[in-house]
C-alpha cells in the first residue's frame, strides 16, 4: 500500500490509514521519503525503549539546516547516551515538578489577561488570540525575559519555528538568520547576566545546574534556551487546539467535561492519545532489528508513528472512540525513555488549566466555521485557525 504522510487527505483525517498502515503493513518503506515507518504501538514502543538500536540522530540540525542559531552543539533531541544521559540530567535541573510548580498562579493569570478580551467578543480566532500566544508567553516568563523584550521574543520564537519548515524563498531566510542572530545575541547576554545575578527562572536554574561537579557551557545552555521555543509552543498550541476541535465533534463528551469540572486532567490525557499534536518523531537504526510487523536492516532512517500507536486497538480498547473519562496513561504523545518530553508538566499545567478557562469562564461556543483546515505538517497536528462563536446570550 501507498502512504503519503504529506498528502491532502491525509493531513485533513490520517486515522483512516493509519489504520490500514497497522492492519496491512505495520513496517513499511516510503520510498518518497527514504526511510521506514512504524505504525504498531508495540513496535513504536519497542524502539522508544531502545535507544541503543532506535538511535537519535542529526534530525534537529538537518531540520534547520543553515538556520541553525547554535551550530556549535548538538540538539538535546538529537543526541545519544552517554552524551544525552549527561546533558539530560543537567537540563532536568531547570524543569523540577517544583519550579513548574511555583509556575501555576502564573499562568492561570496570562490565560485569564488572555481570556479577558475573548470573553467580551462573538467571535474569536482561537489560534491567533488565544492558543498560540500563551506558551510563548508563559516560556517567555520562565526564561526570565523581560516584558518589554516579549515582542521581540515572540518574533524570534515564531522565525525558529518557520525556519524548521526550511524556506526557500532566499529573502524570508536572510530575515530569518537576522534575527536568529538577535535572539542569539540576547540569550548569550542573559546567560552572562544570570551568572553574576541569579533569579528564579529556568535559565538561573540552569547556570547553577550541577551534577558530580559537572557543569553546563554557554553554548548548551543556549541551545537548551532554543531548543525550548522549537518544541514547546506549536506543540502546546496544537494540543488546545486538537481538545478544543475534538470536544466540539463529541458534543456529548464536551457535555460530560462541563458537567465535571475534575474531568479536565483526564481529558488532557485522552486529547493527547487520540489527536496527538505531535505525530512523528525520528530514528535511525544502529543495528539490523526485526520488529513484531517485520525487519529493518541497520542505518536506515524510521519514522515512528506516535498519532498510529495511540489508536492502536492491540493496546487501547475501542481507540477511535473519544472518551473524555478513560485517562490513558500509557499513551506515547510525550514520547518514552530517555528522551521523553522535558516539557511534558508544562503541557499538561498549561493545557489543563487553559481548557478548565475556556470551558468554565467562557460563555458556551460552537464552530465558526464548516471546515476547519489542519496544518500542512508531517510531524505536527492541529488547526491552521479555529474560529469560534461564542454564545455571549446564553452566558
Ligand atoms: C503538548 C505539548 C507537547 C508535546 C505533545 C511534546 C512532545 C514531545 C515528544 C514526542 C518528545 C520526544 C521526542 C523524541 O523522543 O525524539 C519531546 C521531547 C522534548 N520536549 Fe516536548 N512536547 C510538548 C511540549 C513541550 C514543552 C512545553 C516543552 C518545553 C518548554 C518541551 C520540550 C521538550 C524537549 C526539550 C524535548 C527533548 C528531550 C530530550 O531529547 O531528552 N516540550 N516532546
């Protein structure tokens, strides 16, 4: 069979073949994109546990290509033991349950200065006013910028994430590499100043960061710093977005969640396994392996499907049901193992009590539109743009 993860039909609804994936070729070879693909929950389990045989490689870097604000080191999520192992437990110091924590009146107040203004109006763009702006401010808070550095910030944090969809037009990526040297030269600076005038924000934590008297460098500090803002805010965007979109197609689940209010952490969970924000992640195969849907040989390319896996009817009874009660705890929307997401206790913090907000301080919406398009994007899933219509009548 034929799968094209890029094409139309299958960015607008891929469950379908993914499901066809599973059942008739649970290892496949994409030829258009030279590299392998896994469908199964076990076998994408199976290689999230084996970093020694699903090894991670420059896929970070190849994504940015000449983009890349921090040649020097390589991505975190790029890398392989013992190096990850090192770096990992450097970077786990800036994410303590603790720090993130401390972060939750925080960014229940940014969503409520968020909210504040969408309440007032018929209709909203929930992409645009809502679900795209607040991770970027709430990791702008962590990281310490200053609020008067915020518009600079959220240029710097929307051109990292257009340079990972590599542009071609010469013009857009002289820009880009301007102002990625911007956002460089200001991390350095902060990085510097943190060192003489420590606060309570990540980067703090991080210049303090000590493991058997191991430090980390600028540079991977930097990077790390960088790192943050490629993989934190379109996946969390995404994440509203997808629960948002997913409540409104199951009126009667969304019906459930308003009727109890403690339903929200679990529908965070059932979100994240049945429309998963990220649906690809990488691997190249240090080894031959044979996996339960078959055999790859050593050194190719594999795309592990995270959005397959999550529907997989071997682990999860009934998958394509959106059940708002179930609360998953096995899903592989953060992935698993050594690279499972740093992020994930901000995700959740910032997705629960966004969709708590939406849910219970706004008055009742519906869909403001027919079609809802989903971003053109192998690795990522949600709405381009989510109009909504509030009910400001019935509130
Ligand atoms: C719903 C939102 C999010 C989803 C679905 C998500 C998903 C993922 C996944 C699947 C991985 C594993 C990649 C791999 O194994 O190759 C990952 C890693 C990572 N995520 Fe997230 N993420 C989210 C939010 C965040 C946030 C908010 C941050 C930070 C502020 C973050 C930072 C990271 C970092 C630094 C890694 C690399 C960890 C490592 O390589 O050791 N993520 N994320």
């Amino acid at each position: 069979m034929d799968f094209n993860p890029l094409s139309p039909e299958v960015t607008a609804d891929p469950y379908p073949y993914y499901t066809e994936l599973r059942n008739k070729a649970p290892v496949i070879w994409l030829e258009p994109f030279q590299c392998w693909a896994l469908s199964r929950y076990a076998d994408v389990d199976l290689a999230l546990r084996s970093p020694q045989i699903f090894s991670s490689s420059v896929f970070t870097a190849e994504a940015l290509g000449d983009l890349n604000p921090v040649p020097e080191v390589p991505w975190i999520l790029d890398m392989n033991p013992p190096d990850h192992t090192r770096l990992r437990k450097l970077a786990n110091k800036g994410f303590t349950p603790r720090l993130i924590r401390t972060l939750e009146p925080r960014v229940q107040a940014i969503i409520q200065e968020l909210i504040e203004p969408i309440r007032g109006q018929s209709e909203s763009d929930l992409v645009s006013t809502f679900s795209g702006p607040l991770p970027t401010i709430v990791i702008a808070e962590m990281l310490g910028v200053e609020p008067e550095r915020r518009d600079d910030f959220k240029v710097w944090s929307d051109d990292i994430v257009r340079a990972t969809s590599r542009p071609t037009d010469e013009a857009e990526r002289i820009k880009i590499r301007e102002s990625l040297a911007g956002l460089r030269v200001y991390f350095e600076q902060m990085i510097e100043h943190r060192r003489t005038s420590p606060g309570d924000d990540v980067i703090s934590a991080l210049v303090q960061a000590e493991e058997e008297r191991d430090m980390l460098s600028a540079t991977e500090i930097l990077a790390l710093a960088v790192l943050l803002l490629v993989a934190g805010n379109e996946t969390t965007t995404n994440l509203l977005g997808n629960a948002v979109l997913t409540l409104l197609n199951h009126p009667e689940e969304l019906a459930k969640v308003r009727a109890d209010r403690s339903l929200v952490p679990a529908l965070v969970e059932e979100v994240l396994r049945y429309n998963s924000p990220v649906q690809v992640i990488f691997r190249r195969t240090a080894q031959d392996v044979e996996l339960e849907g078959g055999k790859i040989p050593a050194g190719q390319n594999v795309f592990l499907l995270l959005g397959s896996a999550n529907r997989d009817e071997r682990q999860f009874p009934e998958p394509d049901r959106f059940d708002v009660a179930r609360n998953p705890q096995d899903h592989v929307a953060f992935g698993y193992g050594i690279h499972y997401c740093l992020g994930a206790p901000l995700a959740r913090l910032e997705g629960q009590n966004a969709l708590a907000a939406l849910l219970f301080d706004c008055p009742p919406f519906s869909c403001a539109t027919e079609r809802v398009e989903q971003i053109a994007s192998i690795i990522v899933r949600g709405p381009q743009t989510l109009p909504l219509r509030f009910d400001t009548a019935g509130a």
